[in-house]
C-alpha cells in the first residue's frame, strides 16, 4: 500500500515539473515574438561586402527649371496655308491634282465653265470697242477745233466720252481679272475678240492639296472651298495651359515637343501666340508653337505634349541611384555611423536628367547612400525574411 502512495506522488511531481518547463517555454517563444516586433528593419548594419559597394554624399543644392506638360494638337500654319476656290459660279469640268499633290503659285488645280465668265468678257469687248470709237470721236474734235469748225464745249464732251469708256473697260478688265483671267488670256481675247469657254483655277501658294471638296461635273459658287494647299515645313502646335501657371508662358519662349506618334525625340518650339483671354469652362488659356517640320513628320491633327520650362529656382535634389520604391513611396538611406543605415521616406518630385528633386523629408546636411541603395534595401528585405 505504501508503494502505491510512493508512486502517485512520484507521478505529482513529475507532472509538476513537466508544467512548470512548458510554461517557461511559453515565456520565452512570448519574448522573442514581442523581441521580433519590437525591432526596426528600416535600421541596418550592412556587410562589408556590401558597403564595399555603397557610395555615400549630400544632397545637393542646385538651380532647377520645372517642366510643365500641356497635352496638344498638330495644326497647319493657318499664315501658310490657303484655301482656294472659284470667283465665279459655273461647272467643273476637270480637274488636276489629287490629295497630296505638290503645287507651285500659278498651277491650276480645276477648269470651269460659266455662263457669267462669258458675259463678262462680252461686256469687256464692248468697252473696249466704245473706248477705240470715243477715241477716234474725240481726235477728229480736236482737229475740228484747230480749224475753228466746232466750239470748245463740244471738245470737252467727246473727251468727257472717251474718260467714261476708258474706265469702262477698266472695270470690265478688272472683273475678269476678278474672275481669275490672266494678263495673257485677256490681251488674246482683245486681239482675237473670241471669248474664252472656260476658266481654270489656279493656287497662289505653294504647298501640298491637303484638301479637295470638289468632283467633275459639280456646280461651285464663289462661296464653296474647293482645294485647301499648306506649306507644312512649319506647322503649329496647339496647347491649353492652365490658368494657374499661364504666368509662366512668354512669347518667344522656348518649349520641349514631344509628339508619340513619332517616337520620343523631342522637338523645339517657339511659342508666337499666347491667348488674351481664358476659356470659361476649361479655365485654360490658348497657346501656339511654331514647330519645324521640314521632313513632314508632324501631320495635322496629331495630339502632342508641350513642355514648358519653368524660370530657374533653387532645389535640394538627391541622384536617382539614391532612391528606393516600395509600395508607390519612395525612400533613401542616410548613414548613422559604423555601416549603419536607416531608411527613411521622401518626397520627391519627377526625375530631371537623373536627378529627383526634394519637396519634403530631406536637408543638405544629412549624409546619405548616393549609389548603391538597391544593395542596402535588398540586405533589408533580406533581414525581414529571417
């Protein structure tokens, strides 16, 4: 019996001991778990190895120009563009240049027929024969009053005939003109007296037919635009500039072109007109660039971006090899002595020839990781995993 209590109280204190090791247990994996949450893996002791390729600096303080980018469009230099049409209403009955063609002043790019272009040639024909009788009329007058056959007054009439037909006909030449007859067609039709049937319409600008409204056998009025011919070796770039930094656009300044379309060379533009009003429903204000586009890449209608360079100003900036992303946040390292490292977050502004400009989190005095930063954030990375 005796044996039996001895062996019960043997089991007591064996399972005694057993909770009192379990609970100590308990403690410590408790210790480590608080230890672990409790320690800061924004702070690193870096390897040797790894500071071996680490290069430490300053922020440095550096004049800056912002850069603005206003979404835009490609239009035609109206100053270079014309569009061409008929002075008199009549019938197409051919034409000579398609989309794209080349045109040179005085080409003709349609023919047409009028019934209005030969009346006004015939009334031309009738000045001009009133002015060679009213002519004749007053030379015969004047030899008349050298042989004192006619008084003076009849003189001054027949010569009073002659000035009235002469301006006559120049009004009927100037209508022809109008009508788009050249100095050739009307000295033929003078000396012939044979009225042109047709008409052809001819461009005052050189450029390309960017443009054709027209098709044979149309009826056309002075009113419609047949033909649309631009020079395009410079075209117009248009953008919308907020109202806030529109102080910043000057005429004659120069802007960054950057058109998508053609891949990501930039080109320069001058800006030659900036809006005196605002667009109430925008409450943006109207910019033009004049853009060089002697190899016809830029094409009418294609959207672009403008970037407008700000004046000079004083920045804290940091290279772009100093700088770590997580998360859309990004983040430098500023050494705290003895390999120590911590990482600390920024605001920075957008890259400008491999540097990042500090708006918030940084100062000149702070030494900081200049290059090498990847290799510090993946020994970080690297410690949270362990």
């Amino acid at each position: 019996m005796k044996a039996i209590w001895i062996l019960i109280g043997f089991a007591v204190i064996a399972s005694l001991g057993m909770g009192c090791s379990d609970n100590e247990s308990k403690d410590a994996s408790n210790n480590e778990s608080a230890a672990s949450e409790e320690r800061d893996f924004n702070n690193i002791v870096a390897r040797p190895d790894v500071v071996d390729r680490l290069k430490l600096g300053f922020p440095t303080l550096v004049d800056l120009a912002d850069r603005i980018q206003v979404p835009s469009r490609v239009q035609v230099d109206e100053e270079r563009t014309a569009h061409m049409g008929s002075y008199v209403t009549g019938r197409i009955i051919n034409l000579f240049v398609i989309l794209g063609d080349y045109v040179k002043p005085g080409q003709a790019l349609a023919r047409i027929t009028s019934p209005d272009l030969t009346n006004s040639q015939l009334a031309y024909l009738r000045s001009l024969s009133r002015v060679v009788v009213t002519q004749k009329a007053s030379d015969r007058a004047r030899h008349l009053l050298a042989a004192d056959a006619i008084p003076v007054a009849e003189v001054e009439r027949r010569q009073s005939e002659l000035e009235i037909a002469k301006a006559e006909m120049a009004a009927s030449r100037d209508q022809l003109i109008l009508y788009g007859m050249g100095e050739d067609d009307i000295k033929k039709l003078s000396k012939t007296g044979k009225t042109l049937p047709w008409i052809d319409i001819r461009t005052n600008r050189e450029g390309y037919v960017i443009a054709r409204n027209v098709i044979v056998g149309q009826v056309v009025q002075p009113s419609d635009l047949l033909f649309q011919i631009a020079d395009l070796s410079y075209v117009w770039v248009i953008g919308d500039v907020p109202e806030q930094i529109a102080r910043e656009v000057e005429l004659g300044q120069h802007v960054e072109i950057n058109v998508p379309a053609i891949g990501n060379h930039s080109l320069d533009g001058v800006i030659i007109f900036v809006s005196d009003t605002i667009n109430r429903l925008t409450r943006t204000v109207m910019t033009r660039v004049l853009v060089e586009n002697s190899e016809r890449k830029l094409k009418p209608d294609m959207l672009a971006n403008m970037h407008i360079t700000d004046p000079l100003h004083k920045s804290i900036v940091v290279p772009e090899t100093a700088v770590v992303r997580e998360l859309n946040l990004d983040y430098v390292f500023i050494s705290t002595g003895e390999n120590r490292f911590q990482r600390i977050p920024v605001e920075l502004g957008p890259e400008l020839e491999g540097l990042r400009p500090v708006i918030k989190g940084l100062s000149t005095e702070q030494k900081i990781v200049i290059e090498g930063a990847f290799h510090l954030d993946s020994e970080r990375k690297l410690a949270e995993l362990e």
